[in-house]
C-alpha cells in the first residue's frame, strides 16, 4: 500500500512540476520530453559559446540571434571540453532521429546535444524560444534579464517533412522575402521549402541555355501594368546556401505537362499547336500543355534539370502534374501518333508516359519526383512522392503501390484560404470554406483508416501559399512609389500563425498534442512575431459564456494573447484601439449592439467578436453571401450590386440566388443576376423582383457547367430602391 502510495504520490509531482514547466516555456511545436531540473542560466556578456569541431555555422548563427538583442558579442571557441557558457555538441541526443536533439540547462551550462547538425540547430531555436520575447528584436533591449529556465529537453520529430509552399510564381516574391520565409520557418522547425517557380503566369529561374525563359517567361502586362522578375542562378545559390544552413530543403517545382504557358511563351514549340501566346495577366487553366509527342518537348525539360539540379541539392524535385486539360493532346497529330506507337488508349495514360520519361530522365542525377496526387496512376514504376491535395485515396493507393505520400489536403493546408468568414476579412481564396487555426491542428498525416503497416510511407504534411489571388484583379502588390510591401504583408498574415499550429501536427507525438494545450503556449508568440518583424493574424476574444437575464445579456470573454487588451462597444458600432477596455463581464441590452477586438497595439488589432441575429432565420435558404445597406443601393435607378460569388460557387450544378429584406422603409428592386468567372459572363438569370414588407419573384437560378479550381466567381445583380436607398437585407445562396 505504501508503495502505491509512494507512486501515486511520485506521480502527482511529476505532473504538479511538468504542467507549469510547459506553460512557462510555451515552446512550439512542444518537445517530446521536458523535466525541470535546477537553477537557471543566465546568459551574460562574459558568456562563452563553446562548439565541437564541425559546427561553428551554428555556433555563428546563435551569436548572431542573441547579439542584436542583449547587446553582447560573444566569444565563440572550438574546444572538445567545456563546463561553462554555452557548449554545442553531436552525439547523445537521446535518439537515433538525425534532427534529434539534448537541451540541459543548470546554472553553469547550457549544453546542447544534436544527433547532427540539424539537431544541434534545432537545439538552439528551442533555446530562443525559452529567453524573453524581446530576443528576437532586432534593436539592443536594455536592462534585461537573460535568464533561461534549467531543464532537460529530448526532443525528435514525428515526420520527416515538414513543409511549405511559396508561390513564387502567380506573383514574384524577391530574394530577400524568400531568406525571409525560411527564416520564419526555421523558428518553428519546419524543413522543407517547396518552391513553386513555374506556371501559366510566370518562369521565375534563369536557365543560361533558354535566356527567353526569363526576359519573356518571366513578365506579364503591358506598360505601367508589367509586372514579374526572376531569381539569377547565384540568388538561387544564395538562397540555397542559407537554407541548408537553417535544416531547411529547397525543393524546386517545375510544373508539366500543364501550367506550362509561361515556357510555352517563351518558346512556342514546346506547345502542340506552336501559336504564339501571351503570359497571362489573369487566372485561367490553359489548354496549351507542353507537348508530349514532340522528342523537342523532352530535350527542353533535360536541358532544364541539368542546369537545375546544378543549383538544388536536394534528392527530389517537384514536376506538379495536375489539371492537365488533354485537348491539345487529342488533336495533336504528333500526340496521336506517339499514343498509337505505345499501344495506349487515353490521354490519361500518355500522361503516365509523360511522368515515366521524366522520372528516368532525372534518376541519373539521383532525384525522386514530387507531384500533386494526379501523379500516383498505375504504370508509375520508380518510387515517387505525392502531394495529396483533393483526393485522399491517393493516399492509400501510393502507399498500396509503395510511393510516399505528403499531406497537403485542402481543408487543413491550403493557407492561401482566409481564417474566417468574419466580415473584415481580408481577401483571400474563396473556392473552399475558411480554413481556421483549430482546423490545422486537427491535421493528421496518419488518415483514418490506413493501415498501419504504412506509416513509414507518410513522410508529413505541407502547407500551401498560392499565390493566384494577386492575378484575380486584387490589388495586393508593393506600390514602388512609398515603398510599400503589402504582398509580404499579406502572406505573413496568411502564414501565422496557422505554420504553427502545422509545425506542431508535424512535429510533437499525437498523444501530446492538445488544442487547449497549444493555444495557450500560443498566446505568447505573437508577442515573439511582433519583436521579429514578421506579420500575423491576431485571434478575435474568446467568448466564454453568455447568459440571458433580466438586464439584457451578461458576456463573459477571454484574451488569448500575452501583451494585448480586449476592447469593445455596445451600441452596434465596431471597435477601434481607442474603445473601452474589458476588464469584467459586461450586460447588454441585445447581442447584435456587442462588438470586441483583441488590440496588441495601435497598428494591430483582430477582426471583431460580434453576434450575427439577424441573419440565423435565413440559413434554410443556403449560405451568407452579402449583406446590402443604403450604402450599396444607389437610389430610384437601377445599378450593380456586386457580389464575391468564390467559395460559394464550388462546382458545377444548379444554384438559387435569393434577396431577403431585414429593415428600412423602402424595398428592393431587382432586374436581373449575372454570374462572372475570372471577369468572364458565364450565366445570368433576367426577371423583375423585389423583396420588402412583401415579396415576388425574389430568387434567382442559374447554372455553372464550367467550374475551374481556383477560379474567381463575382456575381452582379442590378437593384435598385423603389422609393429611397432606405433599404437593408441579405442575399443567400443554395446549391440545389
């Protein structure tokens, strides 16, 4: 009994001293072992940084993130043996994992042990992760206190890729971004950078042997609406160089048979038809794929991946392989003659002809190809990668067929998709439902129902960054004349903190991961990305309870950010950095007069808290699509109401269109609906309706037949008030 007694007793100690470690620490993704274990370190300007021979890259590469902020430059020393300072080793790491890594930390010493390199520098982004915020700012912070909690941490990866893409393509992110992004990366310990070079709208590598690849490939627009740019080959060096330095694996994508017109462009007899076509300034699927019966179309792309793989070390590259529309392929007198001498019968299987001659074209250089999940067909011989992003089974027949699979699915990973529907939200891909921080969390590689037997075939997950909103007609880009970076704006803000939350699903063994658990470790980070520079989306208040009395409603809310305030209204308008403070429960009178965002500071502020009543009776008629207001009825003559149709128009069929009144003291009129994808008319729907104290005639039907992933839907209806602006309501839409 005594024994029990004593374990329980053990037990409980464990957990009183392990909980608190791990909320003061607030490292993510969170180690897979962290005891408290005495005094703690104290990092000073006397402080020696001691590395084994080997690793005096990560040696440097510490000093240079903690001397910014403490203001200490730091005597680094190659010794086999070290008591004091910080002492950077390989070896008993605890695990045979390459990335795996030792933290200990007492009074004395700051040891870190990687099982290589890789470990030892995930080791120290660990270490960062335990000083105080403000040492990741760039400005010396005076009158700080270094210290760093004495612990042991052992630590190793759940999967070996840990991803993301950056579309550099669709819209031309410099050199300097790029370090950037690793750099973001890096801090959370992701590895491996999958970078999107080519497509319809753009070539951004030099290729020394094809110059047009660039000063044609690589530009779009005319006159002051040119835009574009490419990487020379020594920035991709660079780039290269600085990445494997931080762990991480630049694999380059070179997009076949289709998202090609960029090339094609260029040259056009990688085309079937060989017309002359123009890069595209705005979102569209080609027909033009490069052509798959010409031997001129496969000495092109081996001239290309000798030059590239002269630049990227890493084992794979990326060739895409989706939506390759075949109409070139079946009209093509030289793909019909090359499917009739291989004895195939669809253009399917001349794509697997396709990927099969690229595969044996790149084996020779020691590379895997990568693809989008279309790539996993039968008669793919040689060991591939796919990258499952609309198709789950994939997944299951490339681990059937002994291929690899990465998780980029769509509801978890697609992060050029908005966080939330909330109105303020900035502009974002619409094809697919907003895809939350709680949503990438709930990522898991392993999918349910695979067997476990494949495991080792799931290498992890990669989150994407598609760049395409920026040729959807959005003004997202820099303004050169002040000197604006907005585009790098948006996409930090798309990034984190949901790269986070990735990192995490990527990194920690499932039994320890915990979305409450997780969160509040968050609350600490934006802080960290404010003190770095980089960009981010803070989360609204959370609402802990809402209780009905007498007085009104009783609203209890939470701030889920170290360093920020809530601040909020009751009179229906939205807040400001100027509102009042929360600093208790508040009552009002109704739910929709509440408003509350989280403020870290008068540039920085979340999306509002608010309760949509008025709204909820109208669900049964389909999704919120818009809400109308005197502002956007233009008075007694009719004119266009426009519409952001992306995300609700999500595949072909049949959809309804209804316009439902709330309040005011005039009705709307309406003419007629019209449907536009990509700025292109596709349906329309021409009757007189109206919806006010009463209703007629009030939904509007049409078709889509020609859905396209990614393309962008607008819908303008011509409206009008019959007697005054005065009018309010909400436009739904059902798909029948």
């Amino acid at each position: 009994m005594k024994n029990k007694l004593h374990g329980f007793l053990l037990m409980a100690a464990v957990l009183f001293v392990s909980a608190p470690v791990l909320a003061q620490l607030n490292i993510i993704p969170l180690p897979e072992k962290v005891e408290e274990r005495g005094s703690p370190f104290v990092i000073r300007a006397q402080t020696k940084i001691s590395f084994e021979k080997g690793l005096k890259p990560q040696a440097e590469l510490l000093a240079a993130a903690l001397s910014p902020a403490t203001g200490f430059d730091f005597i680094l020393e190659e010794a086999k043996t070290a008591t004091k300072g910080i002492v950077l080793r390989t070896g008993n790491s605890g695990s045979a994992n390459k990335e795996s890594y030792r933290l200990s930390v007492n009074k004395d010493l700051i040891q870190i042990n990687g099982q290589s390199s890789a470990g030892v520098f995930y080791g120290i982004q660990t270490l960062l992760q335990m000083l105080p915020v403000e040492i990741y700012n760039k400005q010396r912070q005076k009158s700080m206190n270094w210290q760093v909690k004495g612990v042991l941490i052992e630590d190793a990866p759940l999967y070996p890729w840990r991803g993301m893409m950056l579309d550099v393509s669709r819209y031309f992110f410099g050199k300097d971004y790029v370090l950037r992004f690793i750099d973001m990366m890096a801090m959370y310990k992701m590895n491996t950078l999958h970078l999107h070079l080519t497509d319809d709208a753009g070539w951004r590598m030099e290729i020394k042997k094809y110059p047009k690849l660039t000063s044609i490939g690589a530009w779009r627009g005319v006159g002051p609406e040119r835009t574009g740019g490419y990487y020379t080959q020594e920035d991709m060096k660079e780039m290269v160089a600085y990445a494997t330095l931080r762990n991480v694996d630049i694999i380059p994508e070179i997009e076949l048979p289709a998202h090609a017109l960029a090339s094609i462009a260029a040259y056009p007899f990688l085309a079937c038809t060989g017309e002359q076509h123009e890069v595209p300034a705005q979102h569209f699927i080609s027909k033009d794929i490069y052509c798959v019966g010409r031997e001129s179309t496969f000495d092109f792309l081996a001239d290309v991946f000798k030059e590239t793989f002269a630049i990227f070390p890493s084992k794979y590259i990326h060739i895409g392989g989706d939506e390759a529309v075949y109409d070139r392929w079946k009209e093509c007198p030289h793909c019909q003659k090359k499917k009739k001498e291989l004895g195939l019968k669809t253009e399917k299987e001349l794509q697997v002809y396709f990927n099969q001659r690229v595969q044996t074209m790149v084996k020779k250089y020691g590379k895997t190809i990568v693809g989008w999940d279309e790539i996993i067909e039968d008669g793919l011989k040689e060991k591939a990668v796919g990258m499952v992003w609309h198709d789950e089974k994939k997944a299951f027949k490339a681990a059937e067929a002994g291929h690899y699979s990465v998780m980029s699915l769509t509801g978890y990973c697609y992060f050029d998709v908005a966080e939330s529907s909330i109105p303020g939200e900035i502009k974002a891909a619409g094809w697919l439902p907003p895809i939350s921080l709680e949503k990438v969390y709930q990522l898991n590689p392993m999918l349910k129902g695979m067997d476990e037997k494949y495991r080792p075939l799931i290498l992890g997950a990669s989150a994407t960054l598609w760049s395409d909103q920026f040729i959807h007609g959005t003004i997202l880009q820099e303004l050169p004349q002040i000197n604006e970076d907005r585009s790098e704006k948006y996409f930090d803000y798309l990034t984190f903190p949901r790269m986070s939350a990735l990192a995490e699903v990527c990194w920690t063994p499932v039994a320890r991961q915990r979305w409450t658990a997780f969160e509040q470790r968050l609350s600490t980070h934006y802080n960290r990305y404010d003190q770095a520079g980089y960009g981010y989306r803070l989360p609204q208040p959370k609402l802990i309870s809402n209780e009905k009395g007498d007085q009104g409603y009783t609203l209890k809310l939470e701030n889920t950010v170290k360093g920020a305030e809530i601040r909020y209204t009751t009179d229906g308008t939205l807040p400001n950095v100027h509102s009042a403070v929360y600093n208790g429960a508040v009552t009002v009178a109704k739910l929709n007069d509440f408003y509350a965002i989280t403020v870290m500071n008068s540039n920085q502020y979340s999306l509002p808290l608010y309760f949509p009543e008025k709204y909820e009776k109208f669900k049964k008629y389909g999704e919120f699509v818009a809400d109308w207001s005197p502002s956007k009825v233009k008075g007694k003559d009719f004119a266009v109401f426009e519409m952001n149709g992306s995300g609700k128009i999500s595949a072909n069929g049949s959809y309804t269109l209804s316009f439902w009144f709330t309040e005011g003291t005039s009705r709307l009129d309406i003419q007629s609906v019209e449907i536009f994808k990509n700025g292109q008319k596709i349906a329309e729907d021409v009757h007189e309706g109206f919806t006010g104290g009463t209703k007629k005639d009030n939904e509007y039907k049409f078709q889509i037949s020609n859905y396209e992933t990614g393309a962008a839907f607008s819908i303008k209806a011509k409206v009008r008030g019959d007697v005054s602006n005065d009018s309010n309501g909400v436009v739904m839409i059902r798909k029948n």
